[in-house]
C-alpha cells in the first residue's frame, strides 16, 4: 500500500509540465554583465545566481504564471511580473540593474514593484515580450502598441500608428539600434496603410515606445520613438515552435553552436487568402511573407556581435468587375533589412554599440485595363537607405551618466510612373517627372 501511494505521487508529478527561465543581467549605466545576482521567483522555492558572465538558468519550474525578481547588494530590485512559463520551452527574460546606495540603519527601504528608469520621460513605456503575449492583439507590435494612450491606427487593419493626431510619417521606429522607415507589410510611401507588423512577437525581448520627450540620439521624428530590441537564441538547447494566430502561421528553431554562438530564424506566412478561399469573404485578400534571422557571437565578456535580417514578400490582388471597375489591379512588394552591430565595453565606465546597416524597399503596383487587355498604369517605387551609427554611454562618475555619438545615412530613392495616353493613340508613357 505504502509503494503504491508512492509511485501513485511520482507518476502525478511526472505529468505536471515543466518550463525553464533563463537570461542576462547587466549593469544599466555600463552595460558590464553582473554575476552572483539572485534571481528568484517570488512566493516560491525557485531561485538561481548569475555566473561571471551574467547568465542565469532557473531549470524545471512547473508552467504557471510568476513574478520574477533580480536583487543583489548595491543595486536597485526589479521586478517582471506576470510571466509565463510555457510546457519544454525556456522563456527569456534579461535585466538591467541600476546602481543605488546602501540603506544606512534604521532606514526602510521599499522598491518600486514596478521598474522605472529616472532617466526617462515620464510618458514612455517599456514592453517587454510577455506583456505583449498578454495583450488582445499581442500577435501584433504595432496593434500592442496603439493600445497605449495617445495612440491609435488609421483604420481597423492597419499596423501604421498614429501619435496625438500625427501623421504615420512622422514615428520613428528602430529595430536592434536601426532605424527602419517602414516597419510594415504592406507599405505605403509616407506611410498609413501598413496591414501588419514585419517583426515577429516571438523574435522580441523588449519595446521601448516614447511618445515625445526623447533626446537627440532618436531625433529625427516629432511625433514618436518604438525602439524595438530584438532578443538571442537559446544559450543551452535547441527548441522549435509552430505558432498560429489571427493573422499568420508561424514556424521557428532557436538554438546554441557552442558556447559563444547562438541563432534564432522564423518564418511567418499570412493564410489570409486561404480563409477567402474558403468563405468568400471578399475580392481584396492581402497575403504576405517574411523571414527573419539573428545570429550573435560572444568572443569574450567585453564583446558582442549581432547581426540580423528581415526578409518580406508582400501580394494582393483586385480583380477586374470588383465595384464596376474595369482594371485588374496587382500589389507586389519586397523588403530587405538587414543590420550589423558591435558592442564593446570600455572598461568600468561605460560601452560603446556601432551599427551598419539598411533598408531596400521596392513596391510594383500594376493596373490592367481588362477592356482593352493592355497596361493601364504602373506605379514602381524604390527606396534605398543606408546608415552608420557610432553610440557611447559612459558613466566616469558615481550618480553621472554621458551619453554621446555619431550618426550619418544615405538615401537612395526612385518613383517610377508608367501610364497610358488615351488621348494620344493609347501610347505607355513615362509619366515620372510629372507624377
């Protein structure tokens, strides 16, 4: 009786899946990895240390939802809460820690549940993955975001966001320290009928979103800043996922090649079309692809490279007879980004983070005249932009923190026009200068 009730509570245990939590944790003004930082998970048992390299593991925790806390003498707490841990997966989630002087005798001293950088604008927002999973539309970046204050879309679809009234031109977004000008499928020039976010939820460690205030660094919008950080591979094991969502079905593999070197590679592809197939919901059916990928290589405790690319396909297509038209209208576009950086501690005081990097874009919209079976009208935009970008965070005195950098780009652009003179024999012309 006693062996069975045994086995009867191993085979019980067995079947409770079991997740494991796993990250960084570095100095906020330096950028220096922090060891022998606890990490625990509040109201239970589980717990690790940072090694010399600011790494922690915490292995076979039961999947539930927890609040986890970084502490270590010297350092202000911090605090994630709401994280959930999912079944044979590790969940990623890294610190920041800022310095704080020790409590004197007889002083209590309670920190903030919430973490909150002093050094910003009170009105920005910090997002990490988690609390984006959390959201109604946590599929999506963008649509996360518009859920803030201030901030909405131009129409129920669309991922362009609109800050205080602004136009979508006027946002900045940077993506891993690169500015990207159209961070959606679909893009319009200027922006405001992007469908969806070209990053992936899965492939984000955290968004920093400022809706004005931001210092000179992020300066060339006047309506807001969405810094989106990109996160590593797993450091310990290989893992898959297949993701399915409102919006797209997703595959990706995450892994280590050694102990300096970790990936991360996804491909997403829209079944918008699909469903349409299906249900006949309508003439207009966008469908899109798009691949990303991030490798990065740790040589040593002082350097990190990382380099990362997104890859996007995006097709509609509007038939002819759709609300009296007479034209067949086709959407064909790709992006290309791709960025490089490196990050080099400078000692005790400080980093410095240089990043290369662009953007290719390249929309081909094409109107047949399905009356005359030739073309009405093409539209063939084309943008190149390029930019190099040197950034240095110091902190040579205790309570001082000097941030400063260089930042050029180069941009290349073409908006070729073709149209039909009906006046003059139906001839295709080059309309470009006078479009």
């Amino acid at each position: 009786m006693h062996l069975l009730f045994v086995l009867t509570i191993f085979a019980a245990d067995a079947e409770i899946p079991k997740g494991s939590f796993s990250g960084k944790i570095t100095d906020a003004a330096s950028g220096k990895p922090l060891p022998g930082v606890n990490v625990i998970l509040a109201g239970t048992e589980y717990g690790a240390a940072t090694d010399e390299l600011g790494y922690y593991i915490i292995k076979d925790v039961p999947v539930a939802e927890y609040s986890v806390e970084a502490s270590m003498i010297g350092y202000k707490p911090q605090v994630v809460t709401r994280v959930q841990t999912l079944p044979s997966r590790t969940v990623f989630l890294d610190f920041r820690l800022r310095q704080e002087p020790l409590a004197m005798p007889g002083v209590t001293v309670r920190p903030d549940y919430f973490a909150k950088d002093e050094s910003v604008n009170s009105g920005d927002n910090a997002i990490n993955y988690h609390e984006i999973r959390l959201n109604p539309e946590g599929y999506n970046v963008a649509r996360t975001v518009a859920a803030l204050p201030g901030v909405a879309t131009g129409f129920d679809f669309s991922s362009d966001i609109i800050v205080r009234g602004g136009d979508p031109d006027e946002n900045l977004t940077v993506i891993d320290n690169l500015p990207v000008p159209y961070p959606v499928h679909f893009p319009a020039i200027g922006g405001g009928f992007g469908q969806a976010s070209i990053v992936s939820v899965e492939g984000v460690e955290e968004v920093e979103f400022s809706p004005g205030g931001y210092g000179a660094r992020n300066g060339e919008k006047i309506s807001s800043l969405m810094n989106i950080t990109l996160r590593d591979g797993n450091k310990e094991r290989f893992e898959a996922l297949v993701d399915l969502n409102m919006s797209a079905v997703e595959a990706m593999v995450e892994g280590p090649l050694g102990r300096k070197f970790n990936y991360i590679a996804g491909y997403r592809r829209s079944f918008l079309e699909l469903v349409d197939l299906i249900s006949n919901i309508g003439n207009v059916t966008p469908s899109f692809d798009d691949f990303y990928l991030r490798c990065a290589y740790s040589p040593n405790p002082g350097n990190k490279i990382w380099l990362f690319g997104i890859q996007t396909l995006d097709r509609m297509s509007v038939p002819g007879g759709s609300n009296g038209a007479t034209e067949d209208m086709k959407w064909n576009g790709y992006q290309t980004i791709s960025g490089l950086n490196w990050r080099a501690l400078l000692g005790e005081v400080g980093y410095s983070v240089l990043t290369f990097g662009g953007t290719n874009l390249v929309n081909d919209l094409i109107s047949q005249d399905t009356a005359l079976d030739s073309l009405a009208f093409q539209f063939r935009p084309h943008e190149l932009h390029l930019y190099l970008r040197e950034a240095l965070s110091m902190s040579p005195f205790k309570g001082h923190e000097l941030q400063t950098g260089v930042f050029t780009g180069f941009t290349d652009a073409d908006y070729a026009y073709y149209s039909r003179d009906y006046a003059n024999g139906g001839e295709v012309r080059d309309t470009t200068e006078g479009s």
